[in-house]
C-alpha cells in the first residue's frame, strides 16, 4: 500500500463509516411518538450517513485512490474491485431513496408518522445492510491484495 493509503487512514475511515452507520440506528431506535423531534434526529443522521458514503466514495474511486491501486497491484482481483464499484452504485442509490423518504416526514401529519416511519427505517436498515456488507468486502479485498487486517478497533 502506497503511504497515501496507509493502514491507519483507511481504518480511520472505514470507522467514520460505521459510526454514521450506528448513529442512523441509534435515531431510528429513538421513539417516534416524540414527533419532532424524532424527525429532526433522524434527518441529522441520514446527513451525516449519507456524507459519509459520498466521502468514502470519493476516497476510494478515481486516479490515484485505493481502487485503482489494488487493480494496478493485483490484477486478479479485477472482479471484486469492480463488485466494489457496485457496492458504491447502490449504497449512493440506497442514500438518495433513504433522505426522500426522510423528506416526506416533513408532508406528514402525526397521524401519518407511525407509516411513514416505517418506510424510513426499512430504507435505513437497507443501507446498513449494505454498508456492513461493503466493509466486510472491503476487508476481504484489501487482505487479498495487501495480507493487511483491517480488523477494526470499534
């Protein structure tokens, strides 16, 4: 791994990811009978999750990043690099259905809350299913690339 990607930074941020990915539960797990501010919990989390998939993406795509990297270094792992980029494709669509059906708690009325919470939480354990599932892809590229344990801390 190049100096750019060492260890630490990409254990650093495979953390930020799961920690917004705790946060989001943690939200969800709150009482929605608690109206606004439930709905207010709830958003913040989604903003923090969803920057941090956008940041990740980011990080990991493109010239110079990991991706490239691991193709450049182990070419035989083309398939799962680009099982990554899948990854990637969904957890930003998973994203975007999540914060619309964040918004729609705004059009709601208290009656409509308990339902449409619902569809909120189902959307959100969607992309945290796919987010644990990326990390532990993750991990298992860049240990058959590098033979490095990204075993986390948290």
């Amino acid at each position: 791994m190049t100096k750019s990607h060492d260890v630490a930074s990409i254990r650093s941020r495979r953390e930020s990811l799961l920690r917004a990915a705790i946060g989001l539960e943690d939200a969800l797990a709150s009482p929605v009978g608690d109206g606004e501010r439930w709905r207010l919990r709830v958003a913040m989390a989604t903003d923090h999750a969803t920057a941090r998939i956008v940041e990740h993406i980011s990080q990991t795509e493109g010239a110079g990043n990991i991706l490239e990297e691991v193709s450049a270094h182990a070419p035989r792992l083309a398939r799962r690099v680009e099982q990554m980029l899948v990854d990637h494709e969904r957890l930003e669509k998973a994203a975007h259905d999540l914060q619309t059906a964040v918004a729609e708690l705004d059009h709601v009325d208290d009656d409509q809350l308990e339902a449409q919470a619902i569809v909120v939480r189902n959307k959100s354990v969607d992309m945290m299913g796919l987010i644990a599932r990326h990390r532990q892809r993750g991990s298992d590229l860049l240990y058959e690339a590098y033979h490095v344990d990204l075993g986390d801390s948290a």
